[in-house]
C-alpha cells in the first residue's frame, strides 16, 4: 500500500509533470481567456492532443465525437492559443490560459458558457 501513497505524494506535491489520464484515456481541460479570466470552454485532451499543444503553442483536444485529435479552430481560424497550462493537485485537470482568435464556442458566442440556469429555464447571458 505504501507504494500507492508514494505514486500520490509525487504527483501532488512533486514537480514532475504526471498528467493522470482517465479510464477513457481522457483529461479534462478548462480553456480560459488569460487577459479576462472567464472561462471559455471545457474538453477533453488525450496523451496526442497535449503533445501537440505543448509543441505547437495552439490548443489541441481530443473530439469524442469526431474521434480524433482536434485543433481548435482548424476550420473556424478561432485558435486558442495557449500562454500556461496550469495542473491542478492530482493532475487529473488542467486549465489551459488563452488569447482567443474569435469566439471559443462553435455557436458563434464567446465563451461556452453564454447560458445561466434560471428556475427551470436558461437564460442567455449579455455580451
């Protein structure tokens, strides 16, 4: 068991970078506007989607429902291009911050997250 808690103690307080995929394979990631700080969107990254985004600069994410690696913007020109990835404590999330070329949403909106939960309803938020 100590060997469990050995793997746990280096990944929360190490420095060694130990993303923790999930079952699927799958990371979560946060993508979020560095100079306002709202959020933008929520994906997903697998091991080739965050290869590619440290390499390239340009956020990449896995699609689940395309399947495959995926560029941000590779047919609206919205990139996301990335500044800091930040890890959170047991490296099961990261938060990628962004300067967005253009909206973030495949709506046209901004962020995401353009829609507040009222009662019941969803109310769109103003710009």
């Amino acid at each position: 068991m100590s060997g469990h808690s050995d793997d746990v103690a280096l990944r929360e307080q190490g420095e060694n970078f130990l993303p923790k995929f999930g079952e699927t394979g799958l990371i979560t990631a946060i993508a979020q506007d560095v100079g306002t700080g709202e959020i933008l969107m929520v994906a997903f990254m697998d091991r080739e989607a965050l290869a590619k985004t440290r390499e390239t600069g340009l956020a990449h994410f896995h699609s689940r429902s395309r399947g495959r690696l995926w560029l941000k913007g590779e047919t609206s020109g919205h990139t996301l291009s990335v500044e800091t990835i930040l890890v959170d404590c047991d490296q099961d999330a990261l938060v990628l911050k962004v300067h967005p070329a253009g909206p973030a949403c495949h709506t046209g909106a901004r962020s995401c997250f353009y829609r507040a939960l009222d009662g019941e309803k969803l109310t769109r938020l103003e710009n």
